[in-house]
C-alpha cells in the first residue's frame, strides 16, 4: 500500500524523513544532541504544532466561513450541509488539539530550552527577548483560552454535535465567529513573537 495514501503514515514518514536529516547534517553523529541543543525537539514540535493550528484557523476563517456564508445564500446550490457534517468536525478536533499541543510544547521550550523560565516570560522579563517571548505566550494563551471556552462549545451547538434552539444556535454563531476572529487578529502579532526573538526583532 502506499504510504501516501494515508494521513497517519504520511506524518510518520515526515518526521523520519526529518530526523533523517538530522543525522546526515550533524557531524558528530550525536543526533540527540544535534536536536535537542541546536534544533530543539520541543521547539521543532511547538512548530508542527502552530502550523497546524494557524493554518486551520486561517483555513476557517479565509476560506470555510465565507464559502458556508455564500453557501447559506445560494438558494439554488447545494448547501453548506456536506462542508458541516463532514469537514468541520474534522477540522476542528485538528484545531483544538493542535492549539493545546503548540501551547504545551511553547511553554516546555520556555522553561526549559530557553534563558528564562515559564514565570519569567509571562512576568515579560528578560531583557527584548524575554519581553517578545513573553508577550507571544500571553498572546499564545488567550488564543488558546477562546479556541477551547469559547469557539469549541459554540461549535458543537451551531454543527448539531449539542442538541440547541434557533436562538441558542445564532448567538453561538456570533460568540465563535468573534472569537475566531480575535484569535486571527491576535495569530499576526503572536506569529511576530515566536519567530522574531531568533531574528533579533524588537518589539
């Protein structure tokens, strides 16, 4: 069969591939140092994790929520029905895992990998680094706080996964859609933050 074909054994071959890599480039051949001190496991995960999660949110927010919109109006069309059942559900439980995984791994590689602990970032000391970290993991934690208190319950009344009325159904439609947006609005800066440390970025 071909690996490709499936999800879970494409991913797998992705990270074989990339520790792969790791070992052709170190030339020490100590692999678990070459990753563990110059690329960093867990920062390594923390990224995996954050495209996962950022790139579902854009997805949501770029493409599903305005074709659903255009879909609701198209009288003649289909429907966003398909794109509810089917695509959401999905969408979403990859979604809010990836969010808890990127804030799980970005508060490991905080406290352990970096010059600064975990208090010390969400304190905003440490000098520009420490401010920048630190302001990307506020930013990291509200973002995670509305995907799981606010966008999942409401979506599990707006697909029907949770038994709602009409009105109960449009307020949770208005609660996630700002909640999403917010998480969208805050994702640019929070970007900025997990990267710009490492490019000298000021803040």
């Amino acid at each position: 069969m071909n690996p490709l074909k499936s999800v879970r054994a494409t991913i797998t071959l992705g990270f074989v591939l990339a520790l792969a890599i790791a070992l052709m480039v170190n030339n020490d051949g100590e692999v678990l140092e070459s990753i563990g001190e110059r690329w960093s496991l867990v920062v390594w995960l923390h990224v995996f994790f954050g495209v996962i999660w950022i790139g579902l949110l854009y997805y949501f927010n770029f493409v599903q929520v305005p074709a659903v919109g255009e879909a609701l109006a198209d009288e003649g069309g289909p429907g966003p029905a398909a794109i509810n059942k089917y695509v959401a559900p999905r969408a979403l439980w990859w979604f809010r895992w990836g969010a808890l995984l990127t804030w799980i791994t970005g508060a490991t590689a905080l406290h352990y990998y970096l010059p600064m602990t975990l208090h010390d970032a969400f304190m905003l000391k440490g000098g520009v680094m420490g401010v920048t970290m630190g302001i990307g993991a506020w930013l990291g934690t509200i973002m995670l706080f509305n995907v799981w208190v606010l966008i999942w319950p409401n979506q599990k009344k707006i697909l029907g996964i949770v038994k709602a009325d009409a009105q109960e159904i449009a307020k949770a439609k208005n609660t996630a859609l700002i909640a999403s947006r917010t998480n969208t609005l805050l994702s640019i800066p929070m970007l900025m933050c997990m990267v710009g440390y490492g490019h000298g970025l000021p803040l």
